[in-house]
C-alpha cells in the first residue's frame, strides 16, 4: 500500500492528487487499485500517512516514541569557555593562581564580562553556566565571593606585579599613562568614601577617587583607590614610587594632563631622572605664540 501523489495543470493552474492505493498481483501480472482519494488531507497528513505506512509492522513505536524521550536543558559553556581562554591569552589565570582562591577570582572576572552584576547574580549565573566544569571549581555560594573580594584586595600588588612581568618579557615598558576618575558610592558605611570633586554630577552624594596606570598601549598596570575628597596631583606621588619600587623601572616617561602633571611633579621626575609628557596651558601656548616659537 502506498500513497500515489500526481500534479495535473489545467487552466494555469496545478492541481494535486492524492490516491491511496494497493498492488496486488493476477495472472502474472502487477495490477494497482484505488482504495482511497486522500487529496483532501493537508500536507502533514500526507506526509504522516506515508510515515505510518512506512512502519505499518511498528506502529506502537511511533506513538510512544515522543513519550519515550526526556529533554533536558544543559550548561551553557560557550561564554565561559571564550571568556576564559582569552583570559589565559592575557596570562591572568596565572597571575590569580590555581588555588581556590585564584579560581574564584577568575570566575568573578568572567561573570563581570559576562553579565554585569553583583556577587548573587554571579552565583546564578554559574548554576546555568558550566563555570564549575570549566575553572575546576566546586559549589560556592555569595559569601564565598564576598570573602573572595577580601582575599584580592590583600592578594592585588601580588597578581599586578605577576600581570606585569608576563607582559615584559619580551618588551619592558618604559612609558606610562596615567589618569583619575571618580564613582560616587550610595551609603556612608566606607572607609574612602568622601565628598570631594564629583564628575558624576550626584551632589549630595559621597564618593572613591580611582588612579589606573596603564602602560604605553594602554593595557592596565595597576589600579588604586583613594579617599574621594583626594585631589587629582595628590594621587600621583602613589603611582610613582609604585613604578620605581615595586616594578623596578628606571626608565620612565609618565603621561598625565596639564590637570594631573603640573610643574612640582614634572620637577620631581626630572630629578630622579624620569621624563614626563603633559599639555601645556593657555597662557605657556600665548607666550610661544609672542615668541616666535609657534
């Protein structure tokens, strides 16, 4: 028995038949017979005729084989793994280490990349995320990653001196950008927080001045945090014994605007024999102009 499907075109038109019909066998011979005109049905239920014909010996399979199999939702893996192996490109799993620890950082930092939230959200993003399969990590919950955060604050020169001597090893870096910003903080429990120049525009609100120091193609060295009511220039004396001390460096070329470099600092880096590049003011620009110089 089978489904016999034939298109006729009359008028301009295409016309489908659908005969349902049989072959059997007389005097020697092959003959087909009609059972049925099915070209009412649609074409799924052509389609689930010619199915059930197919396993006519099996047909109690076919019903039950949608009960017979459970879907199931998986961990996702793709932005775990990409994220990850670009941190390991960047060389920051071996700056955080393979403790506990340091994994637990590293998820915070892929979580961050991933979704920006706050340390709960980064514990349900893990229970849809194969976070647990890649990093090797077992369970953990928002406290972990609360004290997580207190271990990378005591853990921080360690991992930034780590970063830099992985990206120094085949070129030194002899010339530094540096620059402040601020972030306004909600609240008055914070041993930083303070009122001071706000860039936010939030007035009323207390605030934490950050300092990044990255080096000449921009990659970050080393970030800090200060009071907020700290003054831009105030912050820089910080950033240049962290240069000389901690990364050994000798020689330096600092970058800042004419808001952060001004004339004492520039005279401290002439000093100790560092070079510094700046803007220079309105007033120096006229002086040049009247000179000739411009």
């Amino acid at each position: 028995m089978y489904v016999d499907t034939s298109h006729i075109i009359r008028g301009g038109k295409t016309y489908t038949r659908h005969l349902l019909r049989e072959s059997y066998r007389a005097n020697g011979k092959v003959l087909h017979r009609t059972i049925a005109n099915v070209s009412q049905c649609s074409e799924a239920e052509i389609a689930a005729i010619r199915l059930a014909l197919r396993h006519k010996g099996e047909l109690e399979h076919l019903g039950t084989l949608q009960d017979a199999v459970t879907l199931q939702q998986g961990l996702s893996c793709g932005a775990v793994w990409t994220v990850y192996h670009v941190a390991r490109r960047l060389c920051i799993d071996k700056a955080l280490g393979t403790t506990r620890a340091g994994k637990l950082a590293l998820w915070q930092v892929i979580a961050r990349v991933i979704d920006h939230g706050s340390r709960l959200s980064a514990v349900r993003l893990a229970l849809s995320h194969a976070a647990c399969d890649v990093l090797g990590l077992d369970t953990f919950d928002e406290d972990a990653l609360y004290e997580n955060l207190a271990w990378l604050a005591e853990a921080q020169a360690a991992v930034e001196d780590r970063l830099l001597v992985q990206r120094t090893k085949t070129t030194p870096v002899t010339l530094f950008l540096y620059d402040v910003t601020s972030s306004y903080v909600e609240g008055t429990h914070n041993a930083l927080a303070a009122f001071g120049y706000n860039r936010d525009g939030k007035k009323g609100k207390r605030q934490i001045v950050i300092g990044l120091l990255c080096d000449e193609d921009g990659q970050p060295v080393s970030i800090e945090v200060f009071p907020g009511n700290t003054h831009d220039p105030q912050t820089f004396a910080a950033q240049l014994a962290k240069v000389k001390t901690r990364f050994g460096v000798t020689d330096i070329t600092f970058v800042g605007d004419r808001g952060m470099l001004k004339g004492q600092h520039i005279e401290d880096l002439a000093q100790q024999g560092f070079h510094s590049i700046t803007a220079i003011t309105k007033p120096q620009i006229d002086k040049l102009l009247r000179t000739g110089t411009l």
